[in-house]
C-alpha cells in the first residue's frame, strides 16, 4: 500500500535521527523516562506514507494513528500495515479516538483528540485496561486540566511554536509552555513548529518529548515545522 523508494528512506532516516538526538538531550525528568521521547503522528495529506519513518524511528518513539475521516473499513486497511510496522520496530502503537479500533488491531494505546476531552468522553474506559499508554490532545491549560481529570497518562500540548500549516496562528510560546509543564502532575509534550532546531529550545524545560507530523517527510527539514 506504501511503496518504499530508498532516497526518500535515507533522507528520513537523517530528519528522524537528528530529532530524536535533539529529543533525548531534553534531560527528561527520572519519572518521565519510561515514556517515548518522540511521537510521530500520522496524517493522510501531510504524511501519507508514514512507513519509511516508522522504520527508521528510535526505539524511544512512538506513533499515533490519527486518520479521520476514514470510514471504519478504510481505518482498519490503513491502521494494520502501520501497526505491523511499529510492532517490527519495537515502538509502541496508539489510535486516536476510535477505541474500538484500537482494540481490534490490538494498539498499545489510545489518544484522545481534545474534542474528546471537552466532552468528557469516558466511553474508552472499557479498554484502557489492556493499553500501555493514553495521550490527550491540548490547547489550553483548560484542556490540559480537563484531561488530567480523565486519568490520561501524558498531554500533547499545542502549538508551541508558529506552524507552516497555519501561518499567523497564535501560539504558546516557549514561557507559556514551561509555565504549563511546571504546573502539571502528568508529562506534557510539545507539539506544534517542532524541528531539530526549536527542539534544541527545550532543552530543559521539562517536557516529556516531542511530537510532529509533517517535518518527517519534507526534504528541507530544518526550516521547516513538524507540526
């Protein structure tokens, strides 16, 4: 379903490895390290073959599976190879939203967009016990506030940096965001503009690690955001 060209596959490897290098000097915190350090999150327009970056993903990453607005066949077909794929690589597995696909490609976690969040979903609860790892998505310390209510294990928290995909958007910035981990009692990571450069910004701020998309694939990574 994903063909594979070795160019595409040796540019990504050396995106993906200076990443995870800038991911692994965060100086996460003792309780933290359990944790991935770096999330790829799947997109079908921004990343539309995530294999190549799956395979060449440290072994402190993971990947969430978030392809709305796919009907439920569609989610299946597409999910199973990229499940395949990170069991091959030894990271874990997570599904964003649909609980019940996570149960049936037998995921290692679930993510919680934050329009789940706001309603307070409660429905995966059924399932959580057999997964390793819950993720929420935030924009807010509301939002984060709301998932900690939840019981999840770790907030993705956005956007922290200005992203290509919504140029002019407001962000966090990087007080905003170390304000907002000091507060929390659960790992936050930072999601939004992240590349090898701003995650050098981190460095010390106590996140959990960082998340991204796009910047996997793009040949001019260093300028560009991973989302």
């Amino acid at each position: 379903m994903f063909p594979v060209k070795s160019t595409a596959l040796a540019t990504t490897a050396g995106r993906t490895a200076s990443l995870a290098e800038r991911a692994h000097r965060l100086k996460l915190p003792p309780a933290h390290r359990r944790l991935p350090s770096i999330i790829l999150m799947t997109d079908p327009v921004r990343l539309p073959d995530p294999l190549p970056a799956i395979r060449q993903l440290p072994r402190q990453a993971a990947v969430i599976f978030r392809n709305y607005g796919y009907d439920a066949t569609d989610r299946l077909r597409t999910a199973l190879p990229i499940a395949k794929a990170c069991r091959r690589r030894g990271v874990p597995f997570l599904v964003a939203a649909d609980w019940r696909l996570a149960a049936e490609v037998r995921a290692d976690g679930l993510h919680l967009p934050e329009w789940m969040v706001s309603q307070g979903r409660r429905d995966w609860r059924g399932v959580a016990g057999r997964l390793s790892l819950i993720t929420a998505a935030a924009h807010s310390p509301a939002a984060v506030r709301r998932a900690i209510g939840l019981g999840v294990d770790a907030v993705l928290l956005s956007p922290v940096f200005p992203t290509a995909s919504h140029p002019g958007a407001p962000t966090l910035g990087l007080i905003r965001f170390i304000r907002q981990v000091s507060v929390s009692p659960i790992p936050v990571y930072a999601l939004g503009g992240i590349t090898p450069l701003t995650a050098k910004r981190l460095a010390g701020s106590g996140a959990a690690g960082v998340a991204g998309i796009s910047g996997f694939s793009h040949p001019h990574w260093r300028s560009r955001t991973l989302r």
